[in-house]
C-alpha cells in the first residue's frame, strides 16, 4: 500500500513489540523471534505491509512480539487465514508461525492444500516434536515409543517426515534450520522470504522445559559436525569438517570418506532437483544410530510455480478487460424482464 | 375453430418425472413464460438426493411445483391441479397432492410393466384406472416424440431426451401460451449444436399441436395477468437473489467481494453463481474444506474486504471455532447458511428451519451474532444487503439465514435500481495524527464499534487474536474485571444493533386481538395466505415475521403483548418460540412440522383455530 521503502531506515528494535515475551527462559523461540527481527528491516518491504499470522501453540504467541500487522488465531487454521489474507492483498509479505502440532494434526489438512495452491508466503514451522502449550503430550513429529504425559507405555504413532509430506504436496520451497545456529536461520530465512511461492521452513526448535535436548545431536558442537551436513545449491554435500562426503550409488546415498578423494566426485547439490530432493528428505534416520545419514540443513529444493494469488488476480483482470461495460444495474435486471403497468 | 378458454384466477401446476426426465429445465422454462405472461408466481422444486438416482424409482422423482395467478401469489401452493408425471414413480409418489377433481396428464410409455415394477406397484395395478372424476389426459410421449422427429438426424436417445419438450409444449398450448422464451432459450444454449437445437423446438411445437388435435374434448385455460404493483421485473430463485444482494452490498460499500466456500446441497449455487462474476473483481475461493472457507474468508475481512462464507448446518457446524474467532477479532463477516433437514448429514435436499439455534448459540463462550433471515427469494435479496450492512458498519461476524425452500424457489421480482440501494460505510480507522500516538485498535466508538485498521496502513499495526483482550488496546489481559467488562461490551455492541434496524411490522391483522401469528423466515407465504383466509372469515388473526432474530426489533416485546394468544409456526421442533418465551415471558404456542417440507395454509388455520378454542 504505501510507497515509500521507510523499512530501509528501520532496525531490527522498530520490529519488536511492546509486549513482554513470555516463553519459557531458555526456549528455542526466542533465538528465532531475534533472527526473524534482524532480518526484516531487510526484506525490503514497509513495516505496514508484513503481517504475521499464527494458529495455537507456544510458538503461536510470535505475532504478538513483532510490531507488525499480526493475527494469533485458531488452532492449526493460520494456514487458511493467510491464504484468504493474500488472495485478496497480493502485496503483503504474509509469514505463518506454526509448530508441529498446530501445523501437521489439526491443521495438516490446510497445509498440504496450501503447499499446492502455491500462495506466495512463508511458512516457519517450529518443530519441537513435543506439545508444550497444553504441557507435555507427544506430537505428530515425536519419535515412536516416546513416554509423554499422554504415552506412559510410549507412543505408538510412526512420526511424520515433515519436510518429506512437503515435497508429496508439490511444495516449491523445501528448507530445514535450527535455532541453535542463527547464521544459518537468517540465511535461510532470507532465502524463503525471496522465494515466490509458498516457502516451508522447518525450523528445529528446543523445547527446553517438555523435550530439552531433542535435537541435541544435531545442535551440540560435539555431535554436530558428525551429525548434520549444511547443503548449499551448487556446492558438493561434505560434512564431519570436511573429512567425509555423500556420493549417489543409483538413488542410494552413501557415506564416503574423503580422504583421497575430490569433492568433484559427490553429490552436488542442485535445489532444483526434485528426484534428489525427495532423497535428501529421507535422510531421516534415527541419529542415534552410528551409520545413519547426516541430517541435512538448509534449502533442499525450489521451484518456480505461478501463485495462487497471481493467477486469481489475472482472472478478475481477464474478466474485467473482457466486460468493460458491467454494472450493477444490468447484473439486477438479468437477461430476461418485464414490465406490469 | 378454437373455443374461448375458460378464465381461471390461480393454478398449480406439478411436474414430476424421472431426474433424468429434464423436469427442472421444464419447470423453469414454464415459470420464465409464466412471469413473462405477467402473471405473479412461486416455485418450488423437490429434487432426490442422489444426483441420478435408480431410473424410474420412486426415490429418483423430481419435482417442479409452480403457482401462478392472476391475484398476488405468496406460496408455491400447497395441492396442485394439475400433476404432470412422466411415469409411473412420478405418479405414485404424488398423486396425494393433487386436489379432488384435479387434472392429470401422464406420459404412457413410462407406465409399461418395467416402470411399475420399479415404482414397487402391485403385479396387477392399473394405476391410470378409476380415475373418474379427474380430468386424465393420457399421451404415450416417447412414441410421439420419436414420430415428431423422424426427419431429424439424431439417435433414439437424443430423440427421447426431447421428451420434457413435448409435454412443455403441451402445457404451453392448455394455458394458451406462446413458445417464444422457450424457443429464445434453446437457441442460446443449443446455438453450437444445431439438430439438438432442431429437435428440442420440433418436439416442443409437436407438443402444442397436440393440443389442437386434442381440442374437441380438452380444454383450455387462462390465467390473466396479475395486477402486479407497475415496474419492471425479472424472475429470481433464492439463492440467486442472495448473491445478488451480495454483490450490490459489495458495490454500496465500495469493498471488493471474497466468498469463501466448500460445496454442500443446498448453498453450492451461490458458489457457482459468484465464481462467474469475476467481471465486478469478485473473489471465490472453493477451500479444502468448510473451516478452511471461512478462515480464508476472515483474511480476506482482515486484509479490508467484505468476506462472505456459506454454507448448510454440518458445514456451519464445522465453522463454529471459527465464527468465534471473528467475533473476538470484531471483524466484518457474512455466514450464509442455507439451511436443510437435519441433524448431521439429515435431509440434504429437504428443507428445514432447525438451525435457528445454532445460529444463536451454537459457538463456545458468550458469543453473540446477529441473526437476518430472508422470508422468500426476492427476499433474500433485502435480507442479505441488510446483513452485509450490520456486519461492515458494525464490525461483527453476521448469520444470514436461508433454507432449501427459498433458495430453490422462484418468483418474480421487481428489482431495485443501483441508486436506490442504501449505502453502506465501512468504519476504517483513521491514520495517526502524529507520529508516535499509540493506536487503540479495540476503542470504541458510541455504538461499541472498533475500527476497522488493515495491513497498509503505516502507523496502525497491531496485533488481534482469539485471546481475550485488553478493553482498547487489544492486548492479552487474563484480568478477571477486564473479562466481564469484554463479554459485556461485545454483548452491548450487538444489542446496540436495535437501534439500527426497523422495528417489527405487522404484515397483515389488526393491532390488536385474538391471535397473533409470529413467523420467521419462508414459513413466509403460508402464514399470509392463512391470515388473508381467516381475516376474510372474520377472525382476528394478526401475523407478524420477524427478519432481524437476534437482536429483536425493540418493538417485538410490545406487539406480542397486544394480543390475547401468540402462536409460533416453524418448520422445527420449537426454536424461536422458545426464544421469544425466554426473552418476554409471553404464552407463546409451537406449531411445528418436521417433515423436511412447507407448511400448508390449512395447517396454520387448524392450529389457529385449535388456540382460539383452548
Ligand atoms: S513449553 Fe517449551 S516450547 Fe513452550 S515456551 Fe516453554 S520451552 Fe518453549
């Protein structure tokens, strides 16, 4: 709406709200408010056209800590509202915050049916693979036998692969990061804002006080570089600083050393590749165990795809340009009428 | 040389046929004639369930039922005088409801064995038989639809499909009619398909001259004009008079239209129809499911347009979360619900006015909505604008309430110019005056009316959540003083409403008397006839519909009292009669039929008389 670019002048301070943050002390969502704050006075667009809408869960309360346009709705429904929000108002910058809960129970339904319509905004899902809001119950993304509050004798549900269940519903941005690595959010975060289309981020976030360490493997320094592998399009997939690599036998990854061997020879990243993305998604074992696949950060696949929005609004202008001569007046009287004297 | 026709001053008309029979194309093409003709009309279509139900089950009839007069017609009809039934299922599931003496033209090819056996006849039933005393025509359709169009190149199917044509055509010829809008008609839909287009007139003409070789012993009809208040008119259904009445309130307050929506009998016409008006930059979107539709309906209010979401009761019931959240948000928000049989899946093609209830009460918390319910189709036009205003200029979710019977129903309707219509003011915030002044965005104006502040608007950004919320800012507040004070507010917003709307009329009757008829919503019609019928016999019956349910006209109170007895006909187990005996502490009596279909106007007399005995 407005014209002038003010959001150049403005710090990440303009961003933040005069509502205390009330996470738990040492929750993985502060890190993540921080980054998304440092990043906005750089997307480029004016403090009034950026809105923030988030369903029900701990990382819901987000909207209320940004000083921008910002809805908390309803459980797993953010997804919807931000779609009815762009498809009327194109040119907003319109972010879902949502966990696994609010995004892949109750409202799994309007993700993946967002994920294919394609509206151009930007999805953070904290995943935290536990229910803190409601203290404690497993979630869709917990790993099996987990012993929750609701699951004395350990859960039985298989987890959801949620970056996988993304790329079935023909997302067009696919990315995983951690709250423990900041550089590494922003930069993914900078790369979903620039994406057009719906951009999923999955984000790995502690819950310190029902799930503390979950992710530990991954965001420890000990584990870390064995543990996660960082994937930069173009760039060959080498991990454990820099001592071994991924190479493609057939679709079968394996790990290979380095040690006598160019990165040449691995498998190079390419994000528009969608048969290798899938693959990427699967590196999804147990990181308990010692030979599984290093966990993979960062923007696994894009593509470009018209938005829902762009087209809807290329309808109304088709079908504007075609009647230009529409009125009310003619819509009431309809095609067929009569006179009683 | 023809005889005159006899003059007649009102007639009702059933056609019933197979699903597959193109009886609702007949129906309407016989009502555009008939308002075309001039005279005042009410239709009601009763179609089955499945879309092609088993071919000539009683289950697969459809129905097209139209009254049409020469004096002012309120209701479809309640017996007909005329059944056409194009086979033996047709004629069995309806021949209750043609009157004594009445007129019955039956299509004989659909009464061979194979169609009674599936209408579930007896062996040996001759249903066409001892008839006397109505006035039978019978005619085999199939054979003089296939002789009528031996020249034209086409395959017996298509031929056969002509069927309705020739029996249109006939009907035509007894009401002494003229073929042209149904020749117009076929010319534009069949204008790429020429034998079909051959056909279809051949078979309709066929059916008229029919008439003539019949005429020594048939007779012809005529209903003449009705003296219709001077203007000019078109034919509308209910759900078609919704969306325009949409569409205009869009045009009024200057916001451009977004419809959200998932498909359910009987509400999906408004999708259809509103998906095509893409020209006046409206939206729809057809969401993957019913919460889904409002929610992206609820970002479309938030993003600054009018937002419309409809639906039937299971999908209203889905919605209810949802309806809460936007009445926390104090948004703008249209919920059309079209009303059927229920509870759950219920009667999708019957009719019903049970969700009154949920309406009013059918959300968690204190949630109030105002309530607006249409009484006919031309009403749904008046009846959704004047929603679309409370909910814009009020900033609150709004229900609009139809049912399957108006929404189906047709008549005729002298439209509104553009410049007549009110306008309707939406209440954006105003910009900041300076700089840094904090904006309230729950502030209130006298009407208890917060502004209305949209991503854009550099200086008003804020935040709104299904939270409760701090009285002016619309900050989070657990405080318990702060709650009551919102529940408050929000209540007072929404009784503040009465201020705004007219108060309560008397349709018919005198002030004040014996019996006083309070009617919501398309029990409309029939309650007017009654009351005209009983007002002529000297009864002292008032009626009075009530269109704005929550909140009441602030008159209602007092009109209930003028009378001695308040009887409250509904097609439900007893909904706003225990609202209004809640609410004013008045005697009012239930009068409830459940049966997925309309009252008849004797059915109001008999109770009315019952309570005047009692
Ligand atoms: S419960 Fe867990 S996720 Fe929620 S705020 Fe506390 S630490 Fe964060």
């Amino acid at each position: 709406m407005s014209e002038s670019n003010t959001a150049n002048k403005l710090s990440p301070k303009d961003f933040s709200s005069d509502q205390d943050v009330r996470w738990c002390p040492g929750c993985g969502d502060y890190s993540i408010l921080k980054q998304v704050q440092t990043i906005m006075p750089e997307i480029g667009v004016p403090r009034e056209d950026i809105v923030f809408i988030s369903g029900i869960g701990c990382s819901s309360r987000f909207p209320y800590y940004m000083n921008t346009f910002g809805m908390h709705s309803i459980h797993g429904r953010a997804t919807t509202i931000a779609s009815g929000l762009k498809a009327v108002r194109p040119e907003l910058s319109v972010w879902i915050i949502t966990g696994d809960g609010d995004s892949l129970s109750i409202g799994g339904n309007h993700l993946i049916h967002l994920l294919r319509r394609n509206f151009n905004v930007n999805i953070l899902l904290f995943n935290n693979q536990i229910y803190g809001l409601t203290k404690g119950q497993y979630s869709p993304t917990s790993e099996q036998g987990k012993r929750t509050k609701s699951t004395p004798h350990g859960s039985l549900d298989h987890p959801f692969n949620p970056l996988a269940l993304c790329m079935g519903a023909d997302a067009t941005f696919v990315s995983r990061t951690m709250d423990r690595d900041p550089k590494q959010l922003r930069s993914v975060l900078m790369q979903a804002n620039q994406h057009k289309g719906t951009s999923l981020v999955e984000i790995y976030q502690n819950c310190n006080v029902f799930n503390d360490g979950t992710f530990a493997r991954f965001t420890d320094k000990r584990t870390k570089e064995e543990s996660t592998i960082f994937i930069e399009d173009g760039k060959p997939l080498i991990f454990d600083q820099g001592k071994r690599g991924i190479v493609l036998d057939g679709f079968n990854p394996k790990i290979v050393d380095m040690e006598g061997r160019s990165a040449d020879d691995l498998w190079i990243h390419d994000v528009n590749d969608r048969v290798k993305a899938e693959i990427l998604t699967r590196f999804f074992e147990d990181p308990s165990d010692e030979t599984a696949l290093p966990r993979p950060f960062g923007v696994f696949y894009q593509e470009d795809r018209p938005c829902y929005e762009e087209m809807l609004e290329q309808q109304v202008k088709e079908a504007e340009d075609r009647s230009s001569n529409r009125n009310l007046d003619q819509l009431l009287r309809g095609n067929r009428t009569w006179w009683a004297e | 040389m023809a005889k005159d026709p006899k003059v007649l001053d009102e007639v009702t008309i059933l056609f019933a046929g197979d699903s597959g029979d193109g009886i609702q194309l007949t129906g309407n093409q016989f009502s555009d004639n008939t308002a075309l003709y001039g005279n005042d009309l009410s239709t009601f279509p009763d179609f089955p369930a499945e879309i092609r139900a088993p071919l000539g089950t009683v289950e697969g009839v459809s129905g097209f039922q139209i009254h049409f007069g020469t004096r002012e017609i309120f209701s479809p009809g309640d017996k007909c005088d005329v059944l056409v039934a194009m086979n033996a299922a047709a004629f069995k599931k309806n021949f209750r409801r043609l009157k004594p003496r009445g007129t019955i033209i039956v299509n004989t090819s659909g009464f061979d064995k194979r169609n009674l056996k599936l209408a579930h006849y007896p062996e040996d039933a001759e249903p066409l038989e001892g008839l006397e005393g109505y006035q039978l025509t019978k005619m085999d359709v199939t054979k003089l639809t296939r002789e009528a169009l031996k020249d034209i190149k086409l395959g017996t199917k298509e031929k056969d499909r002509c069927k309705n044509m020739f029996v249109l055509g006939y009907v035509y010829w007894m009401y002494n009619r003229t073929l042209e809008s149904t020749i117009d008609f076929l010319t534009s839909k069949f204008k790429n398909k020429t034998d079909i287009l051959e056909a279809n007139v051949a078979s309709l003409k066929a059916g008229f001259h029919f008439g003539d070789t019949l005429e020594t012993f048939r007779s012809r009809y005529e209903v003449r004009p009705a003296a219709m208040p001077p203007g000019e008119y078109r034919n509308v259904m209910g759900n078609q008079a919704t969306v325009l009445g949409l569409v205009a309130a869009a045009e009024k307050s200057n916001l451009p239209l977004f419809y959200g929506s998932y498909p359910i009998t009987p509400a999906s016409d408004i999708l259809h129809q509103l998906s095509s008006y893409r020209d006046f930059g409206v939206k729809t979107f057809q969401a993957e499911d019913e919460i889904a539709a409002i929610g992206a309906a609820i970002g479309a209010s938030f993003g600054g347009h009018l937002a419309v979401t409809a639906s039937s009761g299971p999908g209203i019931a889905l919605k209810g979360e949802a309806i809460g959240l936007a009445l926390m948000l104090e948004l703008p928000l249209v919920i059309v619900n079209v009303q059927r049989g229920g509870p759950s899946t219920g009667l999708p093609t019957k009719t019903e006015q049970a969700d009154l209830f949920q309406a009013m009460y059918g959300r968690n918390g204190e949630a109030p909505v105002p309530v607006v319910a249409a009484h006919s189709p031309t009403d749904c036009f008046d009846a959704v604008f004047q929603a679309t205003k409370l909910a814009i200029e009020h900033m609150t979710p709004v229900f609009f309430l139809s049912d399957g019977y108006i929404a189906n129903g047709a008549e005729p309707w002298r439209f509104p110019k553009s410049d007549e219509l009110e306008k309707i003011s939406p209440r954006f915030a105003d910009l900041p005056a300076k700089e840094n002044e904090t904006f309230l965005p729950y502030e209130r104006d006298e009407n208890g009316v917060r502004p209305w502040s949209i991503p854009g608007m550099k200086g008003l950004e804020h935040r709104v959540g299904g939270l409760e919320k701090e009285d002016g800012s619309g900050n989070v507040s657990y405080d318990p003083d702060n709650h009551e004070k919102m529940v408050k507010l929000r209540q007072e917003k929404v009784d503040k409403i009465a201020d705004f709307i007219p108060e309560q009329s008397l349709d018919q009757g005198p002030e004040t008397g014996d019996v006083l008829i309070v009617g919501w919503g398309s029990t409309y019609g029939t309650i007017k006839i009654a009351v005209n019928e009983m007002l002529e016999e000297g009864y002292s019956v008032a009626h009075a519909q009530i269109r704005y349910l929550n909140p009441f006209p602030k008159n209602l109170g007092e009109i209930l009292k003028s009378y001695k007895k308040v009887l409250v006909p509904e097609i439900n187990n007893g909904q706003l009669v225990k609202i209004l005996r809640a609410e004013y502490l008045v005697d009012a009596q239930p009068l409830n039929k459940i049966k997925g279909v309309p009252f008849e106007a004797a059915e109001i007399k008999n109770a009315v008389l019952e309570i005047l005995k009692s």
